[in-house]
C-alpha cells in the first residue's frame, strides 16, 4: 500500500520531540499505531521496517525519537531514563490524539525492548488505549539483575555514582558504552548485546555508543511488571526463548499478570527480531494481531 510521511513534531515538557507520521493514501481516518525504540536507540534503528509493514495493513503509524535522543532536542544527548520516556510517550499519544485525518479513538502502541516495558506503563494508565504490542520486552529491573555477574554489578555502581558526581558538581556527564565486547564494561556486554545492536545502526547515523552512566543506579527500581495487571487492553508480547538480556520467566510472569495478553514463543535471540527472515516472521505476527484489534469491525463488515 502506498503511503505518506511527514514530520510531525510535538512537545514534551517543554523539549520538542521530533515524530515522523505515516499514513496509507487508500485509507480514510486510519486508526494509529504509536512507536518508540528501546534502550538509548533512536527511531532509525530498523523501526521504519515496522513502520511500513504496519502502514501497508491500513494503519497510521507516528514513529518518535525521545528527548535527548536521534532528531528531538536536549541535553545531555542519550540520557536514559525510563520516567523521562514514559512521559514522553504520553506526550505523543496527546498530539497523535489532536491529528485530523487519524481515527484517535482506536491508537495501539507499540515498544521493543526499553520501551517493551514503557507501553505497559503507559497503559496500564490510561484505558482508553485500544492495544499493545510488547516485543522481547524490559519488565522487571531486579530480575534483570540476574544477568549481571558481581563484577559487572560492581563496576555498574561504580560508574553511576561517578556519574551521579558530575551531576552534583555541574560538570558534564560520566558516559559508558551501550554495548561492549563481553570481555569489556558496557551496560549490554553478552556475546550477542554489540554486534546485534550495531547491526540496526544505519550505515550513516552519527549516533555514539554511549549514555550518561546515572541510569545504573536507576534502573533496577523500574518495574513495568507492577503494572502488567492494570493492562485491560489486548497485549501481545514476544518472547525470545534465547534472550540473553531478559530472563524468560520474568516475561512470563509479566504476560501472566495480563488480563487479555497474548503470549507468543520465538527460538530466537533479543536482537534477531529486528532483521532477516525473524524480522519478517514476527512482524507479521505482530501486523496481524494490530489490524485484528484496529481494524477488525471494518474487516467483519
């Protein structure tokens, strides 16, 4: 199907926030999908694919970089933060809501990773979101510490409170590496964490494999698991049975809480999902399960 895109940008706590709209020319008020990508990722890393796959079923889909982050405004550049972001989501739901020619009332949103978690969040607040799709999702901070081994824990600390100095001290921040060799400190070091995720890094994108290192003290204390039962909305949510990053039974655990969740099963690793014949597989999964819960009365009629 062919469609538009246009920029459509929208303000978050007082940052603009650069969205980019896609919108299928056959289709009259299409209802929306809402994407943002995972942890310190920008909207470039592969999130077009999805885009259009979801475009092509007759959706509208707005597309968004967070603040600090790819082509919105802020400083310091790639801060992670999990609070910042869900805020910055229902920001984007609010402009997505005053658009013409977009069926409001029916928005479903969709997260990877990071911002796997941040959808249930953001839903779990508000009813009036129609539906989610949660991909090889972040959902519990402390069972993410199971991953991590004492070392790794250690200099984890060790880096956000020199980080957390900077901060008191008004000087600019402690950054780490993203990904990293496993044999190196960065925040994802498992074999598979550096080449997957420079692998959906665009040949030409100027981003740098660094983030403010305060996130290491943070992170442990968000739990989008805790708001999995207030999630009345259908959810789909993908489990990659060889996720190296996310414990398998933390997302079962999270799937389980949900009244109306969809729990779907792939042999494959946290960063499969987003290229090759894994990418096509799951994205049509999830299409699928999107235009059933978009689009299903038009479909019945």
């Amino acid at each position: 199907m062919t469609f538009t895109r246009s920029d459509s940008d929208f303000i978050s706590r007082g940052t603009r926030c650069a969205g980019w709209l896609y919108q299928p020319e056959a289709v009259e008020n299409p209802p929306v999908v809402i994407m943002a990508h995972g942890f310190a990722a920008e909207r470039t890393f592969r999130l077009p694919a999805y885009a259009e796959k979801f475009v092509d079923r007759g959706l509208a889909v707005f597309l968004f970089d967070y603040r600090n982050f790819g082509a919105s405004d802020g400083e310091p550049r790639n801060l992670v933060n999990p609070w910042r972001h869900v805020q910055d989501w229902k920001a984007a739901i609010a402009h997505v809501r005053g658009l013409p020619n977009v069926r409001s009332a029916k928005i479903a949103l969709w997260g990877s990773s990071f911002s796997g978690g941040h959808v249930t969040v953001v839903a779990a607040q508000d009813p009036a979101i129609t539906a989610i799709v949660s991909q090889v999702p972040f959902v519990d901070g402390l069972s993410a510490l199971d991953t991590l081994g004492p070392a790794q824990a250690m200099k984890s600390v060790l880096a956000g409170c020199r980080d957390l100095g900077r901060i008191l001290t008004f000087r600019p921040p402690y950054c780490v590496p993203v990904v990293e060799e496993p044999e190196r400190f960065g925040i994802m070091n498992k074999p598979d964490s550096k080449p997957g995720y420079l692998g959906i890094v665009p040949e030409d994108s100027t981003w740098k494999n660094e983030c403010p290192a305060r996130i290491l003290l943070a992170f442990t204390f968000y739990r989008p698991l805790s708001y999995a039962g207030r999630v009345k909305c259908p959810a789909f949510v993908l489990l990659a049975e060889t996720d190296t990053l996310i414990p398998a039974k933390a997302v079962e655990r999270f799937a389980e809480r949900m009244p109306r969740a969809e729990l779907v099963r792939v042999p494959l690793g946290h960063f499969d999902v987003y290229v090759g014949e894994p990418f096509e597989e799951t994205a049509k999964l999830e299409a699928d399960f999107l235009e059933r819960h978009l689009l299903g009365e038009e479909k019945e009629v």
